[in-house]
C-alpha cells in the first residue's frame, strides 16, 4: 500500500470518501502552506518535464496560482508585468549561444 503525506487539491478528501478510501486529514497552518506549495510546484514541475501534457501544465499553473494568493507575493504580476516590459516575454523564441 502506497504511503503519502502531502497537500492535496481540495477536493481530493470527498472524492476518496467516494471511494470509501480512507485517509488522515489535517489543515496546514499558513507557514506549512506555502512549504508544501513549494515543493509541490517542484512535483508537478517534474511531472511536467516528464510528461508534457496539458494536464500537467494545468497542474503547475494550479500551484502557481495558489502561491499568488499568499501574501508574500501578491505583487508578482505587478513584477512579471514591468519585468516583460523591461526584458520582454518569449515570443519570438530567442535561444542565444555562447560562452560565460
């Protein structure tokens, strides 16, 4: 039987209670929230990697949204915003080679 401990979508916890699995639930407290939002953006960062399919993107954009909630980095889009307009995004598919 496989073992777990980590954060899970939110309704994860109905969706085993419909298949009768059971589980151990817990609430994070907002320090432990965002270390397993971390290390679940690397999860499905992996999965992604490894899979590239829409499903894992979405996965990943899921995180990403949910650390854009904390308070830490509500300013991130302000920030993404005035760094595409300073560098630019990655439309024209620039790759540059050379030596440091």
């Amino acid at each position: 039987m496989e073992s777990y401990n980590k954060l899970v979508r939110d309704r994860i916890p109905e969706i085993l209670d419909e298949k009768k699995v059971p589980y151990e639930k817990r609430i994070a407290s907002a320090e432990e929230y965002k270390i397993e939002l971390i290390k679940k953006l690397c999860e499905e960062v992996k999965e992604f990697n490894e899979a590239g399919n829409p499903e894992e993107l979405a996965d990943v954009l899921e995180v990403i949204r949910a650390l854009k909630e904390l308070p830490e980095y509500e300013g991130v889009e302000k920030l993404r915003r005035e760094k595409h307009k300073a560098r630019g995004g990655f439309e024209q598919r620039i790759i540059l080679k050379g030596e440091r």
